[in-house]
C-alpha cells in the first residue's frame, strides 16, 4: 500500500521511509546525497540520515523529472534557480532574478517539449498494442 506523503511539516523521517513515500530506491538516494543533488537535512545521533518535508519535496522535484530524461547536472541547476527564486528578491537591482526567472521559463518550455515527445511515444505505443491485439480478434 502506497503511504500518504509527510503529514506533519515539521516531522523528520529516515531513509527508509522517504524511500517507501517517494517510491525512489536507497540506493538512488544515498547516490543523490554523493553528487549533492539532495542533502539530509541532519542526522540522528546514531549517524543516520533525516530528511525533512522541504526534503520530501525536493526529491519529488527529481522524481518528477526523470521521466522526462533531465540528466543529474539539469537536475541541479533546476535546483539551483528554484532555491534562488526561493531565496528572496533582487534587491541589488543587478538583474539576478530577471536571469533565475529566465532560466526557469527556458526549463517549462524544455518540459513543455519533452512532454508533447512522451505523448507521441505514448500514441505509438497505443497503436502498435492495437496492431497486436488485432492479431488475436
């Protein structure tokens, strides 16, 4: 049975769980704390890693982008201006959040991209089932 994602904001979870909620492998997760990608947010005394909710969403940003086949380092910099955006305002006037918010609209068009191909794949998918089902009528 498939578990309810993180209830309580303020809780904390180990790795196991956050697995089981983001429905992601140890492996990968562990692998994703070595690049840096996603960082515990602490670690009990035992030296285990925990994870908050901010952690919980951060590795359903991944997830939601393999998918749609974005290497490790697009990954990141997703990351990157998502925190930047986050993070606060342009306050210097040097333009910083004109650029993070550009790169954000160049990643929803790649995604707007990468969709409209795994909709195609989709269809012919659909098609050569029907062929085949129509072998059997």
């Amino acid at each position: 049975m498939k578990r309810d994602p993180m209830p309580d904001e303020t809780a904390t979870m180990q790795i196991g769980e956050l697995a089981e909620r983001t429905e992601m492998s140890l492996r990968t997760i562990r692998h994703y704390d070595e690049i840096g990608l996603l960082t515990p947010s602490g670690r009990s005394e035992g030296g285990f890693r925990l994870y908050t909710h901010d952690d919980y969403l951060r590795l359903m940003v991944i997830r939601r982008m393999k998918p749609l086949g974005f290497s490790l380092d697009e990954m990141a910099e997703l990351l990157r201006v998502v925190d930047a955006l986050d993070g606060g305002s342009d306050d210097e006037g040097d333009g910083r959040d004109r650029v993070t918010r550009a790169s954000l609209a160049a990643f929803i068009d790649e995604t707007v991209e990468r969709r409209a191909k795994l909709e195609r794949q989709l269809a012919m998918a659909d098609e050569f089932l029907e062929l085949l089902r129509a072998r059997l009528r």
